[in-house]
C-alpha cells in the first residue's frame, strides 16, 4: 500500500460528514438502540476499510455509506439492514472474517453478510462462471432473507452511479449484467424507481450516443411537456378537490430506457413516440370508502374530461401483479393532440410501487395470506436446490421466470394456478406435479381433447391426460416456457442424451480412423457448419440419434477451402494480450485489465483470422462493438445490444474486450434496410437507379409488395461502412412517396 492511499484530513472530513448525513436521515428506526447498532457498524468498517480507496481515489468506506443511504432512505429498511450495508464488503476485502462479525453482531446480520460476499476461489472459465455462481449464492438466501438481495440491489445502484472510473470493458460488463439481471429482478421486488435507474444507467454506458440524443430531447422539450402537464392537471386537480379528496398529482416524462425501448419496438424515432408524458395522482383513502373504490371514481372523473383510449386500461386494483404493484392505469387524448398515460393509487399503493417488496413489512400481518411474490420466492428456491443446474443455464431459466405477465387457469376442482403468459398445458402439468408432467400423453382444456404444446389462456379449465408408459423426450424442450418444467425435462433426459453423445462420438471416431484421418478440432471445425451444428456435443448427439449420417464424410474433409481474396480492416482490442504458456508453440490471446491495443487483421494471405462476426447481430464497420474472447482463442465481434452479448456479460463478463473499427478498405457487407410509401408509377425504377446507379451500391435480393397504394418490402445490399448505409437511406427516403426507409436489425 502507498503513500498516496493514506488517509487525509479531508478525507476523514468527509467520511464523517456522509455518515453524518446517513445517522440524521434515518427513515424506520431513530431509537438509541438502533443508532448505536449503526455506528458500531460503522465503526467496525471504517477501521477494516482504512486507507483503501476505490479507482475515483475516494475512501472506499464512502461505497458502503452510500450504499447503506440507498437502503435507508430508498427502500425503508430498518437498522440490521443498514448495519449489514455498511458492513457488505468487509469479509470479501479485508481481514475480517464472518466469524469476527458475528462475535460483534450476532447470527442474523452475518447470515445477511454471508449471502452478500462473492465465492472466492478459481474457477474453471470453459466449465462455469463466477459470475453466474456468484449471482446464484446470493439469491439461495431469498427465501430465507430477503434483505440480501435488496441490499445487493442498492449495491448495485451505487455502482452504477459512479460507473465512470472503469476502464471501457468492465463498464461493458457491469451494465451489461444490470440489465439483464439487476433490473429485471429489481422490477420483480417491485423497486420501479431503482429499476428504472438502472435500465437509465445501463443504457447510458451500453449506448452513450443514443442515451445522450434522447437526454437532450427531452431537455429541449422540457418546458412544453411541463406546460401541457398543468395544462391537463387543472381540471382534474379541480374536480378532485370538489370530491374532498387528499391527493398529490405529479407529472413526468417517461425514462429514457422506455423511450429507448418503445423506438426500438415500433421501429420509429423518438419524434414519433407520443405517449412519453405520464401524471399520476396518489390519494389518502376516504374513512368508510374502499382504495378500489375511490380508485375507479377517479377514473370516472378523468374520463368525464377526457376521451380514454379503450384499450389501454390496466387493472392491478383489482388483480395486483405478482411483484405486489397495484394501481390503476389508462391512457386518454390530452390537449394538442397528446396521449397522456395517468396512474392512480393509494398513499399505501404507492409505497408498494417505489419500495417494493421493501415496504413488505410495513403492511403485512402475521394473519396475512401469501402473496403472489411469495409464491414466487418458493418457485425460484426450487429451481436453485436442484444439483444438477448448471449455473449459466441457471441464469437464462431465472432470466425467463423475471419479466413475465400471468394468466390465472383452473385445475378441474376450481383450483387457481399462476402461469406465465405464453404457458402451455405441458407446463401446467409440470407446475401441478413433476411426475405428471414426465408421464402426461394430453390435456383437456375447457373439456375439449388438445395437445400438450396448446398455449393456455387466463380462465381456461385444464386436465392432464396421464399414462404411465409416456416419458419426456427432447420436443418437449419446445413446448414449455417455464424454468421449472425445462429443467425437469433436462434433468429427465441428461442420462439419455449422455448415452446418444458418446455413441455419436465413437460413431465418428470410428469412421475417422477407418479414413486414416486424426480427430482433432480442425476436423470439427469443418464439420460444424456442414452439419449446422452449435458445438462438438450438438454433432456427436445428432450423429448418435441419427439425424446426421457420415457417408459424405469424407468427401467434406478433402474438400479444400476456396481462396477469397478479401483486402482487409482492422479492429482495435484493449484489454488483450498474447500469452504463451511454456512449452506450446502457439500463443493464445487472454483478456486482462489494462487497456492494451491489440490490432487484429484479416488480410489476403489469412485463411483464418483471430476473430469473428457474430452471425445473430452481423456488425458492419462503424456500428458500435464489443469484443467476446471464446475459449478456443477466437475474438468475437457483437454489437453491445445483442442479446447474446448482454447475455455474456452478464454471464461471462471477464472475457469481454473493448473493440473500435480502425481502418477497413472494400471490404463489402450484407446489410437489410426496410422501405414502405405510396405506390405510384416509376417509384421502383428511382429507387434501384438510387442504389446501384447513383451511388454505386450493389444489390443481391430486393422483395416489394403492394397492397391497395401502399408497398413495403426489404433490399438486401452490400456496403462497406454504416455511413454508406446513412446516405443511402438519407437518398431514399427523399424520393417521392417513400414514407419511411431503416436499416433492419435482424435478418437472415
């Protein structure tokens, strides 16, 4: 440890100051028992945390203060939970061992401290991810104590807050894992304000330009939306104020990320989004009156002003979602031709929806029955005790479990089952019993024989059809939507599936051999895309199963790869370097922390470059990317909005690396751009004269139709950079009757 790390005068200043600040703000509990349990908390850390500082140079036991404001102030919970806050990186960063906490503060907090402190240790990188195994522990404590995971989540929050001081990969890393975990399961506690935060945050590192454009927007219409907001209010405060009611009505843009979000589902810019402007109005119940009650004449009130648009009425009064929100929803046509989103709820409904499961204890009873959230909690405690999870598919099954409407079906004694929408019978099945579901051969729904790949609506009857010789087989994986039939059905299949891979693979070896050929992963390499195969394991499981016959085996593998002459471009890596382990010819790239460049070629004499262009995202020189280093050394190229790219970040994030077109010359790119407008005569003719006469764009496919005046349709052209792409749709969205041209994202 320096010098430079050693504490100051101002330093220390200022570490009392924001604990100060967090000691005469407390939310739940001001007793002197509470303020000495806190301050010894402090105490304890401030000591352990002496002299550390974090990459911004501040005192790191700022972190744990702030972290522990956040679950103070912004999710209500009481003195352990802001004693463990304060305490949450002790044993990961210091001498300090769960032991010494608990001698100081008992069972409970360690317990808490516990499930906040990472896995030590090493981990084979092509066998698991720490970060996935990591994100498993924490979440074995959320039947058990749900704090952990809210103080984990207001760790995270301040995290992102003060994301600037990484370096570019890691920023990548801890946004990416945010929204793909962070700010689903934030929204699945029901903390919105925290969810939101993050989904802003990880926006504004994933996509600093397009966080920026909208940013400014909104700025710049601040004044008008701000304007209409009181414009619409007046009325309604009025008729609410006649009513003797005590309410407060606020008005606000949506957040960026739904903005964000909204352009990217319609396809549209943000000049097009007309319902960012949402008011809410949270009222103090009426003695004698019920919350759905005076929820439902409020809304009577709104609509006598202004004209509801039907299909926007959100109900969660009367149904509240699984996460615990309630409040009623409806969209109407405020002034200037405007959609104004309006919520209402209670004063006891809008705890609920800014804190969450936070605000859990303020209301519930010891009478009160299990909440939907609670049945929630057991499903996901289910799904972690099975041993035979692998922790990354672990995340991607949770990940399926967090953002998913429900539909309420019947059991045929009138019993109410909770089931994502999209569930089918096969899923119902297994939620009623796991060996059910391994022997249901069918399902009556509503009385009437259908298929157990039938998706289930809310209100349908259903009733398994069971047979004893029935067993689960590998379609079933297609039928079912939730993580507790899958996994069932994998854990049913794993010993077949085990026994088909290895007699593929002796399948192949045999063959081989009988071709004097070496099986090596030269050979699978080749094999893989000739068979349309994901990895080694796909082959050898459809080589055993019989989906892939080898007769043409040898032909493929003396078949030579024919000579491209491709000029080349560059990409500039940071955080890579070649290493070489004694004894091996060959150096392998491995990822490390300090942004090293390290250029990658592809040129005229590389039949096999150091990387490669995602298939499922297809970046072209000058869209934004990032680097995934696989285990077999290849750097593979994503845009950071993939989904699979935000799935290894949060899954794999230490192999990512930050990546930067640099040069690139006439190498040519597929790209897709959807066109639609007015039919008229010629309209065809101007557009190809435009791409292949003006600017000298080549074309391979072009598809338009037209139905009654109107044509749409996509042209698949070769370009060599996305400003080409730009002026391109610049160009043809200025000929006559072509209304609207953009560049599709995902296509084939």
């Amino acid at each position: 440890m320096g010098n430079k790390n050693i504490f100051t005068e101002e330093d220390f200043a200022l570490i009392n100051k924001e604990f100060d600040a967090l000691k005469n703000n407390l939310v739940r509990c001001k007793t002197p028992e509470c303020i000495e349990l806190i301050t010894n908390a402090f105490n304890l850390a401030n000591k352990a945390h002496m002299n550390m500082r974090r990459r911004s140079g501040e005192p790191y036991i700022i972190h744990p203060i702030e972290v522990a404001k956040i679950v103070n102030a912004e999710l209500g919970l009481g003195a352990k939970s802001i004693a463990a806050a304060l305490l949450h990186d002790v044993v990961e960063d210091t001498d300090y061992t769960l032991e010494d906490i608990e001698k100081h503060f008992g069972p409970k907090i360690t317990s808490i401290i516990d499930g906040l402190t990472k896995i030590s240790g090493n981990y084979d990188s092509t066998n698991t991810s720490q970060q996935a195994e990591n994100f498993r522990k924490m979440l074995l404590t959320l039947s058990d104590d749900i704090r952990v995971i809210l103080i984990k989540t207001a760790d995270r929050l301040h995290n992102m807050r003060t994301l600037d001081s990484l370096p570019e990969r890691k920023k990548m890393k801890v946004a990416g894992e945010t929204i793909y975990l962070y700010a689903p399961l934030a929204h699945r506690l029901g903390l919105f304000t925290i969810k939101t935060e993050l989904e802003d945050l990880s926006l504004k590192y994933r996509h600093p330009k397009i966080f920026d454009e909208i940013s400014r927007k909104l700025k710049h219409s601040e004044k008008k939306n701000q304007a209409m907001i009181n414009k619409f209010s007046l009325p309604i405060i009025a008729r609410l104020e006649a009513e003797n009611l005590t309410f407060d009505i606020t008005g606000r843009p949506k957040s960026i990320y739904s903005i964000w979000k909204k352009m990217q589902t319609k396809n549209v810019p943000f000049e097009e989004i007309y319902d960012i402007l949402a008011v809410r109005i949270v009222f103090d119940p009426l003695k004698g009156v019920s919350e759905k009650t005076t929820c439902w004449n409020i809304y009577s009130i709104i609509t006598d002003i202004y004209m509801p648009k039907p299909d926007r009425l959100r109900d969660w009064v009367s149904r509240p979602k699984v996460n615990g929100y309630e409040a009623l929803h409806l969209t109407v046509m405020g002034p200037h031709g405007r959609w104004v989103e309006v919520q209402i709820r209670s004063t006891r409904m809008d705890e609920y929806a800014e804190r969450g499961y936070a605000a859990h204890w303020k209301y519930k009873g010891d009478n009160s029955q299990e909440s939907e959230l609670d049945k929630w909690i057991k499903k996901i405690r289910e799904m972690l005790e099975n041993p035979n999870n692998d922790p990354i598919e672990f995340l991607d099954e949770f990940k399926m479990n967090l953002f998913s409407s429900e539909i309420m079906v019947f059991t045929p004694k009138g019993n109410i089952i909770t089931l994502p929408k999209g569930a089918t019978a096969l899923d119902f099945a297994y939620e009623i019993h796991t060996e059910i579901g391994n022997h249901a051969i069918g399902a009556k729904i509503n009385y009437k024989l259908q298929t157990l790949n039938t998706t289930l609506q809310s209100g349908d009857q259903v009733e398994i059809i069971a047979s004893d010789k029935a067993k689960p087989v590998k379609e079933w994986l297609d039928y079912v939507t939730m993580a507790k039939a899958k996994s069932a059905i994998k854990h049913s299949l794993r010993s077949e599936i085990k026994e088909l891979r290895d007699k593929g693979q002796k399948i192949l070896e045999d063959k081989l051999k009988e071709l004097k050929i070496t099986h090596n992963s030269e050979v699978l390499d080749k094999l893989l895309p000739v068979y349309d195969c994901i990895n080694r394991e796909d082959l050898y499981s459809k080589i055993g199963n019989g989906i892939i016959n080898l007769d043409n085996l040898k032909k493929i593998l003396k078949k030579n790869p024919s000579s491209r002459i491709i000029k080349y471009w560059e990409l500039r890596m940071s955080g890579l370097h070649k290493q070489t382990k004694s004894g091996d010819k060959e150096s392998k790239p491995s990822v490390i922390d300090k942004e090293v460049p390290y250029l990658i070629r592809e040129s005229i004499d590389s039949q096999k470059p150091d990387y490669e262009i995602a298939k499922c995202c297809k970046p072209i020189p000058g869209d934004e990317v990032i680097g995934y280093l696989s285990p077999d050394g290849k750097v593979v190229i994503h845009k950071p909005k993939c989904p699979v790219a935000v799935r290894l970040m949060s899954s794999e994030g230490n192999r990512l690396i930050s990546v930067k077109w640099t040069i690139h010359k006439m190498v040519s790119f597929l790209a897709q751009i959807h066109i639609e407008g007015i039919d008229r005569l010629g309209v065809l003719n101007d557009i190809t004269n435009i791409i292949s006469g003006e600017l000298n764009v080549n074309m391979r496919n072009i598809t338009i139709n037209v139905h009654e005046g109107i044509f749409e349709g996509t042209i698949d052209v070769y370009i060599h950079h996305t400003k080409d792409l730009n002026n391109l749709i610049m160009k043809l969205v200025n000929i006559d009757g072509v209304d609207r041209v953009n560049r599709v994202e995902d296509f084939n």
